[in-house]
C-alpha cells in the first residue's frame, strides 16, 4: 500500500502497517473527533510512535495530568502562619489569595490540608456564613470568645434578656448574632454560669441572666415597689406575676432578711403595707401633732414659758425612745462620717444613681475602711432606707477568704452588692 494519505468516505487513513493508524472522522461542522486504534504490530505501547501520527495529522495530543503532590513541610507551616494571622475564620479560596511565593495552591488543594490540621486539634473547623457558604477555619475558639463577650454584655443588665438584646450589646472585634449566642449562652447556662428564664409572654423568647431566680424575683419586687409606691403582701404579690407563690414567699422572705422591705404599720386600720423606704412619720403623728397644738397653746394662754414648755416636750419625746443626745448613738459613725459611700458608688458605676448593682468588694477597696467598720456603715445606710443589699443565696459555697468579701450582719446572712435606692415615683 502507499504510504500517501487518502480521503475515502469522509475518512482519512494512513496505511503505513508499521505505524498506528488513525481514523478521523470529519462531521458536517468540519470539527474533527478522533477516534483512535492503535495497531502496532512491531510498536506496541511506544507512545511516541502515537504522538507522531497525531503531529502528521495536525493534532495536538492532550497532556497526561498528574496528581498534585502533597506541600512540603515548609508549605504547611506557611499555610498555618496566614490562618493564625486571620482576623477571623477564614475559608480556602480566600485562603489561597493569600498564600505568598514561592507557594502556590488551590482552594481544593488547600482543604485537604486543613482538614488534616483540624483533625490534628491544630485548627477549629467553622461553618460557613451562610448556608451555601464554604467550611472556615481558624485556630481561635469562637465559641469561647463569644461566650466571654455574652457574659459581660449580660452583666450590664438589671433583668433577664433575651438573646437578640445580648448579642446587640456585645462588644468587640468579632460580631455575634442571636443564632450565634443561643447555643453558646445554653451551654453556659448548663455550665452553672448563667441562668435561663422562660419568655416573658407567649410569642417571647427565652432570656437569660447572670443572677438566679431568687435575685431576680427580688430585682422585680423592688422595681414593682419603686414604681407604685407601699403594697400589701397581697398586692405585691399579684403585681409580680412570674413569680410562682414558692419563689414569691423566698423573695419577700430574702427582702426582709435583707433590710430591703420595710413594714408600714397602718395609720388607723387596714393592713399593714410594705415599701422599699420606712415609712414617712409624719402621716402617724398627725393627730398628736394637733392635740400637742392644742395643749401648748392652753399652757400659753397660762402664762407657762416658752422654756419650760421646750423642756416638757423633750422629756416627753425622750420617754417615748427617741433621745436628742446624739453622742451615744453617733460613736460608731466617727470613723465612716467623712467617706460618703453612695457618692463612691456613683464613681464606680455609672449606673449607680439609677439602681445599678456595685461590689461590696469594689465599695469596701475605694472607702479604704476596716472590714467592721465598712460592714456597719452599709446596714447603717440600709436600715435609713438610702441603700439596699443584695443577699448570696449560698455563702456555705464560698471560701472563709470570699465571705471576708462580703458585707455580713452578723447573723449568717452575706451580701454581694449594694444599690441605691429609687425615689418613688
């Protein structure tokens, strides 16, 4: 046969015995499709024999891919410096923008490898920001950072909140959504950090606190005493509607044990009312306010002196318990006369003229007292109504060095914090 090419039937062939042959196939579109035999009776698997009837025939044989080789160790550690160098998780592609030279990779190149670094423990593995969106990686716990920042945003609150309000407030680099906190607030709430309470009405959502059930009750109670005025136990207690009647009875138990409730005696009848300030004396001594008028002005018209008069009404006033001699009663004040303990409040939180929790610890460092001497200043300030205590409601757990932290009365009962109180409204 002739070595010459031929054209038969759409068909170009070669002939040569000794090569490959090859039958190319020309469609309508003059685009060619190789379908290729490959002969070679003397030259079996010799690719290049292949490969030159291709270049006879103008076609350009597709190059055999290799697969990758895995990176060097000195790629590796790159590759682990620019993720630990992320301000936040990052995912492959935007990973392999930023590998430098002499490396070179490809986001499918890269996962593998770190893959294998989070299966190692080195990196953390992140969903995507969005539902469709790649694996991120990092080597930060955005969980643990989220759950510190959740905290201190939940401590600036009076009241349980929910989720979406915490993540509003949280601060830092790093943004976190309601999505994102729940379950990092959940399981801080299995931890024992934090408390969870139930919605507040039926489409509510779940809120959480730094502070149990008790304190909370106790929060509310006096925010509900503040806002309308003395109420009967009664009242009060239909006015705080979360509250189940256990909770309630341990809330206004800890509020007396506290000196935080104050019992106002009724004037004439009715029962007796409870308020978070003594009651004013003035409606009590109403109507010996006007017999004493009556009296001093017949002794008046008698020609008794205004001076013996004066000495009359202090015995009488002395008999009945209150002395006008102040150095007995004023001793222990000596020391703590000169530190004005809600004005170190207000310095130490901003809050504090609106009701805002300050340390006992915190109060007792800046007022540079002895521990008795701050602890009597504080009850001193909460039996005048100014002030009101925040009890622990477990100080067998503490340690003898954290209750020396507290403000004690002596009588097993230890408080946290201080507040000042609200002027009713």
């Amino acid at each position: 046969m002739s070595n010459s090419l031929q054209q038969r039937d759409g068909a170009i062939c070669d002939w040569n015995s000794g090569e490959s042959a090859a039958l190319i196939l020309v469609d309508d579109n003059l685009h060619s499709r190789v379908v290729l035999w490959q002969f070679a009776r003397h030259n079996r698997g010799r690719s290049d024999v292949l490969a030159s009837m291709f270049v006879r025939f103008g076609i350009a044989m597709a190059k055999s891919k290799s697969p990758p080789l895995p990176p060097t160790p000195e790629a590796r550690e790159h590759i682990l410096v620019k993720v630990r160098a992320a301000a936040e998780p990052v995912d492959a592609r935007t990973l392999a923008k930023q590998v430098e030279a002499p490396f070179q990779f490809t986001a499918k190149e890269l996962t593998p490898v770190l893959d294998d670094f989070t299966a190692r423990g080195i990196l953390i593995r992140y969903p995507g920001k969005t539902a469709k969106g790649a694996d991120r990686y990092w080597d930060r716990d955005l969980n643990a950072i989220g759950r510190i920042a959740a905290i201190e945003a939940l401590e600036q609150f009076e009241l349980p909140v929910s989720a979406k309000e915490i993540a509003a407030r949280v601060k830092g680099p790093f943004k976190f959504t309601e999505k994102d906190l729940t379950p990092i607030l959940d399981a801080a709430v299995l931890d024992g950090r934090i408390h969870r309470f139930a919605p507040k009405t039926a489409r509510g959502k779940t809120r959480y606190w730094c502070y149990d059930t008790l304190e909370f009750g106790c929060r509310l109670a006096v925010q509900t005493l503040n806002t309308k005025g003395p109420l009967t136990a009664a009242k009060l207690q239909a006015a705080l509607k979360e509250l189940d009647n256990v909770l309630f009875e341990q809330v206004f138990q800890s509020l007396r044990d506290a000196g935080t409730l104050f019992v106002h005696p009724p004037v004439k009848t009715g029962a007796e009312l409870f308020g978070i300030r003594p009651p004013a004396p003035e409606a009590y001594l109403k109507n010996v306010q006007l017999e004493l008028t009556k009296t001093v002005k017949k002794l008046r018209d008698a020609h008794v002196s205004p001076d013996v008069l004066r000495r009359a009404i202090v015995q009488l006033v002395e008999s009945a318990g209150i002395s006008f001699n102040t150095s007995k009663t004023g001793d222990h004040r000596v020391e703590t006369s000169s530190v004005d303990l809600i004005g170190l409040m207000n310095r130490l939180e901003s809050g504090a003229a609106r009701g805002s929790l300050v340390s006992a610890r915190d109060l007792r460092r800046a007022a540079g007292l002895p521990k008795t001497s701050f602890d009597q200043a504080v009850l001193d300030l909460a039996r005048a109504g100014e002030v009101s205590l925040h009890k622990h409601d477990y100080p067998a757990s503490l340690t003898d060095a954290e209750r020396d932290e507290l403000v004690t009365d002596g009588n097993g009962n230890y408080f946290v914090g201080v507040a000042v109180r609200q002027p009713a409204v």
